[in-house]
C-alpha cells in the first residue's frame, strides 16, 4: 500500500470516527489494530501494540500529570479555592465590571496552583456565575471571563496538558511549563482591560452594585492568610524547576505534598475530601493516560507506512520559509479545534508536525507555546469546545447556549492577537525560559 493510502486510512479514518463520536482512545486503538495488520505485520504487530501500551504509560516523564491534576482535585474538594476568590475580591476596589475583573484575577491565580483546565472553570462558574447573574449582569459579561480566564489555565504551570504535550512531542516540559506564564498573563491583562473598557461604554452589561469595602487588615487578611500561601505552591514549583533543583517529576510532587500539607494546616481536608480529591485524580489521570497507550502506536505506524516521511518531503519540496509552514500549521490546529478536543489535536498533527519543526530549525519551544495556545483556542472555539459545554452545564436556565457562543467571541479575537504577537515576537514565550532553565 502506498503512503498516501496509508495516510488516508489513518489520518482519515480516525477524523472520521471522531467525527461519529466514538470516544478519543477508542476511536485511535481502532485505527491501530487496523494499522497494525496492516503495516506491522499481522500477529507480531498485534503484539507491538501491547509492548508499546506498556512502555508508553510507563514513561516517568509522565507522572507529573497525575500530580498536578491532583493539586487541582484537592483545592476544589477542600474549599481552599473559595477562600482565594474571597482574598482577591477584598483588594480589587470599585472599577467597572468589578466582579468579572475579581473573575479573571481569582481564575489566574487558581491557574497557577491548579492543573485542571475545566475544574478551574467548573469552580469559577458555579461559584461566581449566580451572584454575577443575581446582581444584573447580562449573561455574555457574566460567562465571558469565567471560560477565558479557564482556558487560560492551559498556560500558566501547573498544567497537565502542557506536560502531555511535551511528552509526545519530545520537548523539554520545563521550558514548555515555564514558557507559557508571560503568554498567560498577558492574556490575563488583557482580558482586565477589556471588561473594564466594555463595561464602562455599555454600563447596562454590568451594573455596578454596593460591596463591603474593607479597611485595615481585614482587607489585607485573607490575601496573607490564603492567597499568599497558596500561590506560594506555584513558586514552589517552578523555582525548583528553573533552579535544577528538581526534575518537572519531581516538582509536581512537591507542590502535590506542599498543597496537601497547606490543606492539612488549614484544617479542611478530611478524609472525604481527600477521597474524592484522589477520586477524581484517577478519573482524569486514567482517561489522559488511556489515550496515550494509542498516541504510540499511531505515531509508530505512521512512520513505519512513510506517511510521516511522505508528508514531510511533500511540504519541505513546496519551497516555502518556515514561517509560512508554521503559519499553516497553526491555522490547522485553529480549524481541528472547531471539531475535536485537544488531545485529538495533538495525536492527529504531532507525528507529522515533529518532524517537520526538526528539518526547519524551529525552536521547539516557541512552536510549543503556539500549540498551546491553538489548543486553548480550542477549548472556547463554538460549537464544541470543552470550556463552552462546562459553562452550560453550571449555568442556570435563562443563560441559553446563544449567549455563550456570543461572550465567548471577544476572548477568542484576543487569544488570536496573543498568537499573532507570539508568532512575531518569539520573545514573549522563550525569554522566560532562557533565563530561569
């Protein structure tokens, strides 16, 4: 069989099952044990598959994925996340929009001590949406920075998928992990800029309404007592980290035991919390790691047919510079967002985007950034996207699926602009990086 057949049958075949809605893992073991007959050799490439299943989930570059989930899973279940939106919403005086500005300063600081994206959001929006709605927000204003400030959490570390990504790409996960924080503040501050800028020419998307304005150290209080600490997890871990103290393993494990251990002083993890904590730890972790015992095999079979090689030579041979075939590269992801999750994403372009970053020279750390931030595209992208299904199932009746896809549109054209400005300005995602690995 020729590559381009070959090509056709993987590539093809797994979107298409996608498309149909057979779940991620399954949709991909499939196609391998179709490949597998096909291309490695019947029985003994039945056999390969096993041995890959093996070896790929038993790879220690992929534990800090159930550890960062974990420090997510334990700040939800114990309540410590409330307490930091409390502590942020006690600084942030009267501005326009101010309980959607106290959204997206809360979420980021919960992106840095968290490695879910949706437990971020699924927080946020259950906690912050009634009172928002309750106090005259018109939906868009009220869901808009609750999904953004979500998918924001994809690029501040911790971040579970930041450590797949690297994982299946071969690029280095510290510098990956560090090198989305400038991007996701960035975007962050921007996301501040436009609620205050909006609310104050249309007043009517946020009323302003009275709030206890605190003075002296009970003000200043919860900021000490819980944001301060908590915040101290993600210094914690990527201090160790840039310092070559500790291996991203071994960071992770850090601030899974720091986040324990605040818990454990604050008296609020119980065994029911923590049961429900590890609980959903191995729910995610389980799923993630499920779907990588397929990214191996497939990646595998792919070069082994020469698709891999083929589509490589194809795209090298148009004689375009590299920045054209990154620039395609990005608007590709941008599109498979509108329709399959992020992982799907990665396991469909990684075997043929890898190589290709390799025979141009691109750093692999600024095209990882981009692929971050395609993929965080894809988190809020209608109609599918991950963040969007989240928002609507913690939402109450009279917030209709019309004004989600509506507020999520201004966050979309700024995370395009953070794109645009990291693809331009390389800068902005490596030289963090540069200076603290």
């Amino acid at each position: 069989m020729s590559w381009g057949a070959a090509a056709w049958l993987m590539l093809g075949g797994s979107t298409v099952l996608l498309f149909l809605g057979l779940p991620v893992a399954f949709s991909f073991l499939v196609i391998n044990l179709v490949g597998a007959l096909l291309f490695l050799g019947g029985e003994a490439g039945l056999t390969q598959i096993v041995r890959n299943s093996v070896v790929s989930v038993a790879s220690f570059s992929l534990t800090p994925i159930p550890l960062f989930i974990l420090m997510g899973e334990l700040l939800f279940h114990t309540g410590l996340a409330v307490k930091v939106i409390d502590g942020v919403e006690r600084l942030i005086r009267q501005v326009p929009g101010r309980l959607a500005v106290v959204a997206v300063v809360a979420g980021t600081v919960f992106s840095a001590i968290s490695g879910s994206t949706i437990a971020t959001t699924a927080m946020l929006g259950s906690l912050m949406l009634p009172v928002m709605l309750a106090r005259g927000y018109h939906p868009t204003m009220a869901t808009g920075p609750l999904m953004a400030i979500g998918a924001v959490d994809m690029l501040i570390p911790p971040s579970a998928l930041t450590v797949l990504l690297g994982s299946l790409s071969g690029i280095s996960i510290s510098k990956l992990l560090i090198g989305g924080v400038v991007p996701g503040l960035l975007l962050s501050l921007a996301f501040i800029v436009y609620i205050i800028v909006r609310v104050k020419l249309n007043p009517r998307l946020a009323p302003a309404s009275a709030f206890t304005e605190y003075q002296g150290w009970e003000k200043l209080r919860p900021f000490f007592q819980y944001v301060l600490p908590l915040v101290s997890i993600f210094v914690v871990v990527v201090a160790s980290m840039s310092a070559g103290w500790a291996t991203p393993t071994e960071s992770a494990a850090i601030g899974a035991l720091f986040t324990m251990m605040l818990a454990l002083a604050y008296r609020a993890l119980t065994p029911q919390n923590l049961l429900k904590a590890l609980r959903g730890t191995a729910a995610i972790s389980g799923m993630i790691l499920f779907i990588i015992v397929g990214a191996t095999t497939f990646s595998q079979i792919l070069s082994f047919s020469g698709v891999s090689n083929g589509l490589v030579e194809i795209i090298a041979g148009l004689g375009l510079p590299p920045g054209a075939v990154i620039a395609a590269m990005m608007l590709l992801l941008i599109f498979l967002g509108l329709f399959v999750e992020q992982v799907s994403m990665m396991m469909i372009t990684l075997p043929i985007y890898m190589p290709l970053v390799q025979k141009f020279g691109v750093d692999p750390v600024w095209f990882g950034v981009m692929f971050l931030i395609c993929m965080q595209l894809g988190l809020l992208l209608p109609p599918h996207g991950l963040l969007l299904m989240t928002m609507k199932g913690v939402s109450p009746p009279e917030v209709r699926m019309s004004h989600i896809f509506r507020a999520v549109v201004p966050y979309l054209a700024m995370s395009i602009v953070l794109l645009a400005l990291v693809f331009f300005v390389p800068a902005v995602a490596l030289w963090l990086p540069k200076v603290l690995v």
